[in-house]
C-alpha cells in the first residue's frame, strides 16, 4: 500500500513537469534518475491480417534539485510495441519514444498518435523548456520502421474503415472546436473585448502502410 501511495505521488507530480521546469532562468544543480515505474497503460488491437499488436507503455520519472532548493519532477514515456503474426508463432517488437494511442485499424496498417514530451539538460546545467510533439504512425508492412506524420495538437486524426483491395487508407486531421473562452469581467460601459476566434481546418492523406501521400495541397477552412 504505501509502495502504491508513493508511485501515485510521484505521477501526479511528474504531470506537473510542464509547469514546473520551463523556466530558463532557473539553474540544476542535480539530477536524480528515479526507476522506472510501469504505468499500468497497456492496449492491443488485432489487424485486417489478424495480426495482434499490443502497445505497453512505462514512463520514466526525474527528479531535480534546483539552486532554489526545489525539488521538481520531470517525465518521459516509452512504449513496447509487440506484434504476433496471424500465424500465432512468430513475433516481433520495439521500442519507441513517448506513449502510444491508437487512433485506427485501415487495411494496411494500425494507426496510432504518439505524444512525445521531455526536457533535455543544456550543458550549463540549465533546464530547457519542456516540448511536446504529437504524430501519427503507420505500424504496417515495413515494421519495426514507423512512417510518421506530424499532427497538429488541437486536431483529432480520423482514419476509413477496412476498404476495397488495393484502396489506400483514408486518414483525415479535423481540427476541434475551441473550448469556451471566460472573459474577465468588465466595468461598467466599458467595451467588451473580442473573442479570440481560431480558423479551423481539415487536412487529409492517404496511405498503403508505408508512407503518407497528401490529398489537400493546403489545410481546408471549416466554420
């Protein structure tokens, strides 16, 4: 119990990574590796061939002391990806940077939207702001190789059902409505501020599983 408690924290602090370390203003003066802790996510998904892939992801956590005398919490994901053949004997497998969503199953390969975060330690010891990059990839004919696309953060990857033979997967980035914007209130007979407005688009591809072919030359405006 107290085990379970403590990788809970842990977490829970480390998802507060983004928050906490991007501030270049702020000096390392030590880096503490923490073990490995398996997350507890772990999804599979069966192929149009009747390939079985399962997608273990583990997250590794770091803890830094700064000059401040704080310690903050940075964190990273890796995923497993097993395939077993439709055969049921043969097996293969790799390993690749940041956690694994699957977004669908086409006819030539299974989706998924890898989300990919960290920080890096520049050699003045100086922490450098947290990234985050978001991509989709194809896990198909020339796995363990992963053609990948780069999506959006605010767009939501759609992908076609199994088609005919010889028809390549359809695969669409919609962007998503913005959430509601909360405006401060305003004295009385004071203007109201406009609401920021963002243009959404729509963006679609094709692929046979080991590369991604543009349909739109350029993102399609949606209301």
């Amino acid at each position: 119990m107290r085990w379970f408690l403590a990788a809970f924290i842990l977490l829970l602090a480390a998802n507060t990574a983004a928050a906490q370390v991007d501030d270049p203003a702020v000096s390392v003066v030590n880096v503490i590796p923490i073990p490995t802790i398996p997350s507890g996510v772990s999804n599979s998904v069966i192929d149009h061939n009747g390939r079985l892939f399962i997608f273990d992801v583990t997250f590794e956590n770091t803890m830094i002391l700064t000059t401040e005398g704080v310690y903050r919490f940075a964190r990273s994901a890796k995923t497993r990806v097993t395939v077993i053949e439709s055969d049921g004997t043969t097996k293969r497998d790799g390993q690749y940077n940041g956690s694994f969503q699957i977004a669908g199953v086409g006819r030539y390969a299974v989706y998924a939207i890898v989300n990919d975060y960290g920080f890096s330690m520049a050699a003045s010891q100086t922490p450098v702001p947290i990234t985050i990059v978001r991509r989709l990839v194809a896990l198909g004919p020339v796995f363990p190789t992963l053609p990948s696309l780069d999506v959006p953060l605010q767009a939501d990857v759609k992908v076609s059902a199994v088609g005919d033979d010889g028809t390549p997967d359809s695969i669409a980035f919609v962007d998503v409505t913005p959430s509601p914007i909360i405006l401060n209130p305003t004295e009385a007979g004071a203007p109201v501020p406009a609401i920021p407005t963002r243009l959404r688009t729509v963006r679609m591809f094709q692929s046979d599983g080991k590369s991604f072919t543009p349909l739109t030359p350029s993102p399609i405006p949606i209301p």
